[in-house]
C-alpha cells in the first residue's frame, strides 16, 4: 500500500525535506513511500489537503506549528511541553502529533562529539527553533541565555523554561561570554557584527544557505554546525514515526537536494489553470513561457480538440512525447499538457529539467470551471472524473516538487502563491 507524506508550511519551495526522505526511502528499500512539498496558506488548509491528498503523515514547518495543534487527536509529550508539533501521523485513524526538532538540535551537537554539560549557551531567536533548541539543551543543566529582538517573546520563553534573558542589543558582550551560540534567525545577513566572536566559540546555525555567519566561521577556523545537520537529525526521528522503522543516519551520503534546476514546471488535472498561471507567472519573473499544448497546435496547425478528435489520443501523446523530450530551454516556465503523467519517458526528463508545482484540484471544481465540457477527455461525470484523478495521483504525487491546492480560489490568489512560493525558491 502506498504512503503519502509530505511538509507544508508557508513558503515551503526551499524546504530539503523531500531529498533528504526520499534518500530515507532508497536506504530502507521503501519503495511505495513517497514524499514532497505542500504549500498552504493556513492551518485548515493544510487539514483539508491531508484528506484529500490521503496523506499518511506530514512535517509541519512555519508558520503553523503552534497553530495545527488545535485538530489533533493526541499530542506526544515533549510536543505537549514545547506547544509546538514538526510531525503529525495517522495512528488507527487519529492525528497525533511529535515535536522531533529538539532531537535535531541535540544529535547534531553531540554527532560532532561536543560535550555539552556544563557549557553556556547563548540561543537567539524565540521562535520554534528557538524553543526546541533550549527544551533539548535543558536536559544537560547548561546556563542558556535566551535573546530577541521582540523582547517579549524572549522574556515568556525564558520564564516557562527557567533560562536567562538577556537584552538583544547587549548581544556584543553576551558573545564573548559563551561556548556555544546558536542561531535560529533564517536570515543570509547575521544582525551584529562578527568581530567580537570568542576563538574559542562554536557556532550552530539553524539556517542552511550558504550564508555569512558561516562564512565567517570558516574563515576564522570556528567549529560550525549548518541547518542541514539540524534537518537530517530532526528528519531520522520523524521518519521513525512515519513508517515506525530506523534508519542508519551515517549511510546518508551524496545527498542530491534536486533544488537547482531553473526551469519552472506547472502541472496538474484539466482545467486546474496550468496556462494561465504558468503565463502569468512568466511575466512577473521575466522568464519565457511555454505551453506544451501550443507547440502542439502549432505544429499541427490544428487545435488540441481537433487532434484528438481527427488522429486520436494515441497520436497526440506521440507529438507531446517529442515535443518534451527534444526541449531545451534552460530558464523556462513551462505548462506541461495534463496526461503527461501516463509517459514515463516524460517523466524520466521532468525529474531533472524543472521543479514542477502541481496544481492540485478536485473533480467537483473541475466539472464547475468555465468551458470545462469542451476539453476532449473530460465528460460530465464525476465518477468518470474521479477515476481518472485517482488513477493519475500516484505519478502526480512522485512528479510533484510542490503542491498547490486550487479548489475554491481565485485565479489572482492562485497566481500570488505561486509566485510567492517561487520567488521564495530562487531567492
């Protein structure tokens, strides 16, 4: 039986969780566990799209980890102490959720045989990574200074776990007192000067860029630990609770994180807007956009419905065939035709020629979209439709690089989000 998983939050384009538990998946043989991307704008979205999508868990990323809290039907204790989740998974059909990111905090520090006992801990940041990175270090009875610049956000933080709150802009002093800084500001620009870092000091950055404070670290010959280290850690607990199996987190090697390509793919069912996203969205990056359905037409000097009707379905996905496998733009929002799930040659170049954003949609809206009674395979019967949907979805969910839900927005509201989240990606 196949398992859906997947990490929402907003943006969520840049996330490397997929990589990392697709690599999950290879080591353990998992070969009917897939995983990607799930862009929602709130909470109850991503609720709605785990029912519908079927997932049988998903990692939860900002701005939502709090917030999801309120639908599970149990919450692990740690989760509980932390009022935050990473991880939701079905267990006899009720939501429960895990907070593994304080585990990432802690098996990061200690894979690079840091002792932590007794070592002073400067944490910015009172955010989520914020509070799991003092819930974890807690337990080694270290002093933790907590800093932020919304004061009193630090100050609630530092009161429930009984750590010390120090003024944000006495960061310059704070620095030279202690073993350890971790930072969990994901900004590429570190807000103080560098200067006043201890040669001694040991930086944890949460943030996974490549990035200043790194650079620094580096070129002073400063014990670092990236954001990446942090990920895998929190992901080899969550991947337990998923799939309630181990994984040998040292076989994790080559690690290809598949975010570099240029192209921009839209696909998704008839009807869910793939041209005009895919055209609009061109237009505000200053890409190129391509239709597959148009170079099809154009050839042909006939319309997709004409093709279809004179030639068949079968000579229609030969021209796709070639179409797509002889394009060579490098820098392209690219509308892909519906159907071209059902090819695996297709699907073979999609892996590595574009990040493909599925726009994701329901039969029900399908059948309600303009002129929907005029595309060539869709009839008006839901029955009909949802078979296909459904015999289509495994090859969607294992092509997807991002899910974008469509059901019940508007165009304009679809296209921002997609712009954001892409935006997000190349930014």
């Amino acid at each position: 039986m196949n398992k859906y998983l997947a990490v929402s939050g907003f943006p969520v384009s840049h996330s490397l969780s997929p990589p990392i538990f697709r690599r999950f998946f290879e080591i353990n043989k998992n070969k009917n566990s897939y995983y990607t991307r799930l862009s929602c704008k709130t909470d109850e979205e991503i609720i709605y799209m785990m029912d519908k999508l079927k997932l049988g868990g998903i990692n939860i990323t900002s701005p939502f980890k709090k917030n999801i809290m309120k639908y599970l039907d149990g919450i692990q204790k740690d989760a509980l102490k932390m009022d935050a989740i990473n991880t939701a998974v079905y267990k006899k059909n009720e939501l429960i959720g895990y907070n593994t990111d304080y585990l990432g905090v802690l098996n990061s520090i200690r894979g690079k045989n840091i002792n932590l006992k007794g070592k002073k801990i400067l944490v910015l940041g009172a955010g989520g990574a914020g509070v799991s990175a003092i819930y974890g270090l807690k337990k080694y009875n270290n002093k933790i200074i907590i800093i932020n610049r919304t004061e009193k956000k630090a100050k609630e933080l530092a009161k429930k776990f009984n750590v010390t709150y120090k003024k944000y802009d006495n960061f310059k002093y704070i620095i030279r007192e202690v073993d350890i800084l971790i930072s969990t500001i994901p900004v590429n620009k570190f807000p103080f000067k560098l200067k006043n870092f201890p040669d001694n000091l040991i930086i944890f950055n949460a943030y996974y860029k490549t990035n200043q404070l790194e650079n620094f670290a580096k070129s002073r010959d400063l014990r670092y630990i990236d954001g990446l280290d942090w990920l895998i850690n929190q992901a080899v607990p969550a991947y337990r609770v998923f799939l309630n199996r181990s994984i040998d987190k040292n076989k994790i090697k080559n690690l290809n994180l598949g975010i570099n390509r240029k192209n921009i793919g839209i696909i998704g069912f008839m009807k869910a807007g793939k041209s005009t996203v895919g055209r609009k969205l061109a237009d505000k990056l200053g890409k190129d956009f391509v239709d597959i359905d148009r170079l099809i037409e154009k050839e042909e000097d006939a319309s997709v419905n004409d093709i279809f009707l004179k030639k068949g379905e079968g000579y229609f996905r030969k021209l796709e065939e070639k179409i797509i496998l002889n394009l060579k733009c490098k820098d392209c929002v690219i509308a892909y035709g519906g159907g071209i799930v059902k090819n695996p040659k297709i699907l073979r170049k999609l892996k590595n020629f574009s990040y493909n954003i599925w726009l994701w949609v329901s039969p029900e809206n399908v059948l309600g979209r303009k002129d929907s009674n005029k595309r060539p395979l869709l009839k008006n019967n839901k029955n009909e439709l949802s078979d296909m949907i459904k015999n289509r979805f495994n090859e969607y969910f294992k092509t997807a690089d991002l899910i974008i839900n469509t059901d019940n927005k508007r165009k304009k509201d679809v296209i921002k989000q997609v712009t954001y989240e892409v935006n997000n990606l190349l930014g």
